[in-house]
C-alpha cells in the first residue's frame, strides 16, 4: 500500500514538473513572438516618407551674343532672372531592409535610402533684350534652368536643409532603438551595434 502511494506521489511530481517545464518553454515562445511582433510593427510604424522642406531664392543675371565679320557685329541678348525654389529633401523609409534575428534577439539594418532631393524652381524673366539676329531660343531656357538648378544645389549643401533632414531620419530610427532597448534586443547597422541616438548620427552623419 505504502509502495503504492509512493508510486503514486512520484508520477504526480513527475507529471508536475514536466508540465511546469512545458508550460515555461511555451510561455517563453509566445512571448518571443510578442516581442518580435512588437518590434515588426513599431518598424512599420517607421517606415514612411520623411520629408523636409526648404524655400530658396536668388537673382542671376543671363547674357549671350552673337559676333559677325570678325567680331566686328555683335548681337546680344540678356536678361534679369528672379528665381524662387521649393526644395524638399526626403528618405522613403518604405524602402528599409532590415533583418529580425529572434534567436539572438537582434535587429539588423541592413540598408537605410539615400536621400532624395527635388529642386522645383519658378523662374521669372525681368528686362528682357534680344534682337531678331539673336533671339532667346529653347536651348537659352535650358541653360539657364541647367544652371539655376546647379547654383540652387551648391545653396542646399551650404544651407542646414540637409541637416535637418538628417535629423529627422535619426529621430525616426530612434523610435525603434527606444523599443529595442526597452525589450532587451539589440539594434545593429553596418557592422555596428547602436546603443544609443548619437551613434546613428555619426554613422549617417560621417
């Protein structure tokens, strides 16, 4: 009798600890999934189209002429330009790729988009000279629309535009380092293990 109560008691604490342990490694995979769920949706949530938004204006003044017998005729033509341009600097965080390692509970950036820059110049023509011999022609507008765009690029990269928007990207990826952080994952980009907002600047800043 006593060797069966015995026997009995012991199947108990068998059954007992296997279903503790069970119940622990089942508990421990829903959870995981949670966290990966959480992380998948907060990079989601970040993947979007940051934009940045900048007004440029200048004054630049075109001249052109046409020389004859020797340089003896000329004909000109010039004119004042007033330029006034929209610019918008942005990162399609749609397009991140990124990996989810669940087993050493790592987030990977593989690649964050290059910025993209989107000049949109209203050009106004002021004291307008020409000649029937040297008229302004189509090839003339492309010139100087060619030219308002390079000298409109040169102000953007001297201007905090860029900057700025480069912030704001940090500032969106911070979200997910945030989460990270808080769950115990560790969020890594080029070979690097962010643990903090300034390492994204410097590595997107460099």
């Amino acid at each position: 009798m006593v060797k069966r109560i015995l026997v009995g008691v012991g199947a108990v604490v068998i059954i007992f600890l296997l279903f503790r342990f069970c119940g622990f490694k089942n508990n421990d995979g829903t959870t995981q999934e949670y966290n990966t769920n959480l992380i998948q949706q907060q990079i989601v949530n970040v993947g979007k189209l940051v934009v940045t938004e900048g007004h440029f204006s200048q004054i630049m003044t075109y001249k052109d002429q046409d020389k004859y017998f020797m340089d003896m005729l000329s004909f000109e033509k010039k004119a004042l330009i007033i330029i006034n341009a929209d610019v918008t600097v942005a990162y399609d965080l749609r397009q991140m790729k990124y990996d989810i390692d669940e087993k050493n509970k790592m987030i990977t950036i593989l690649r964050i988009p290059k910025e993209e820059i989107k000049i949109s110049p209203d050009i106004q023509f002021y004291n307008v000279e020409q000649s029937k011999l040297n008229p302004f022609t189509g090839d003339d507008y492309n010139k100087i629309n060619k030219k308002v765009k390079a000298d409109l690029a040169l102000k953007i990269g001297k201007s905090s535009l860029k900057s700025n928007a480069q912030n704001r990207l940090i500032s969106e990826l911070s979200k997910i380092l945030i989460l990270t952080n808080s769950m115990g994952w560790k969020l890594q980009y080029e070979d690097q293990v962010i643990t903090t907002e300034n390492d994204f600047n410097q590595k997107i800043k460099a």
